[in-house]
C-alpha cells in the first residue's frame, strides 16, 4: 500500500472542508438528528471556518492519500488554538478523520504516529484529545494507544449538549 502524506496549506481548504463534512457525517450522522448535523457541519466546516483554521499559525493539517487517492486528514493543535486551556506542554489532536472506505487500513495508526512525532519535535510532554462518549471504537483505539480518560467537556452538536471524554497521554513527566 503506497501512503504518502502532506501538510495542508490554504489552497486546500475546499477539499478539508468536503472530506471533514463526509466524515463527519459518515461517523455521526445514525446517532443524530439531520437538523442538528446540518447545523453543525454548516458552522464547523464553512468555508470561512476552514480557512480560518487552517490560517492559524498554532494548527497543522495534513493530508493522507492511499495510492494517489485522498483518504483523510489530521489536525493537531498548540497554544491557544487548542480547542480547551491547556499549558503549553501539550499538543491536542483535535481531528483524525478516515474516509470510511479507507478505514481498517491502519490510517489512524499512521496519522496519531505523525502527531506524535510533532509533539516530540516541538518537546511536548502530553498529547490529548476530546472524543465522544458514545464513541466506543475511537475511545477502544485510543485505550489502545495508552491515552486514558481524565475529565470530560462540553460538546454541542447543533442544539444538543453532548458529553466528550477528554483523554490524556503523557509523553514525559
């Protein structure tokens, strides 16, 4: 399988805004109501928003293709683009979305491995992420990656308040 990834610039907000809108929907869209997803992905993936992400110099974005064929992205965060306060010690993945036709192919492995290797380089001593409590596979690959659950944050998926887990690995002490 030929893997090859690069990092997002704003010329690319379009295609980030069309794969996070149908992963998103593809993950999430059986467990809540079509007002509410419509609500959401208008205000998290309009254009505008994207480009304003992809803009801040404390995010990173990169693309994953399988043989020349887009399949996901990531989006890390420092600083005070990190979605909850955080000390500046830590890096936050803040979305690993695989098109559902290139899930099980080890992606996910492979794009938490490239958020790992930023936080070495940028010397951080946690990683950590916020994900849906009723989302058991992404909670078991996590577990799986040594993150554990340390609290627990506020979510609003168009005019539904949803639970996220915040999960914590620590890199050093």
């Amino acid at each position: 399988m030929h893997i090859t990834m690069t990092r997002c610039t704003l010329e690319d907000s379009q295609m980030l805004q069309e794969i996070g809108c149908e992963t998103f929907k593809e993950t999430f869209e059986d467990q809540n109501s079509p007002e509410n997803m419509k609500s959401y992905l208008e205000e998290a993936f309009n254009i505008k928003q994207v480009e304003n992400e992809l803009s801040n110099p404390s995010s990173q974005f990169f693309i994953v293709s399988v043989h020349n064929e887009i399949a996901g992205y990531l989006k890390v965060n420092t600083g005070d683009a990190q979605s909850e306060e955080m000390d500046d010690d830590s890096l936050e993945i803040e979305r690993i979305y695989i098109i559902h036709k290139f899930q099980k192919l080890g992606l996910g492995k492979y794009l938490f491995n490239t958020a790992l290797d930023i936080a070495f380089k940028e010397n951080k001593s946690r990683i950590w992420l916020g994900v849906w409590e009723k989302n058991e596979k992404a909670i078991s690959f996590y577990s799986r990656l040594g993150f554990v659950k340390t609290g627990e944050h506020s979510f609003f998926m168009g005019d539904e308040e949803q639970t996220d887990f915040i999960m914590v690995k620590r890199l050093r002490s």
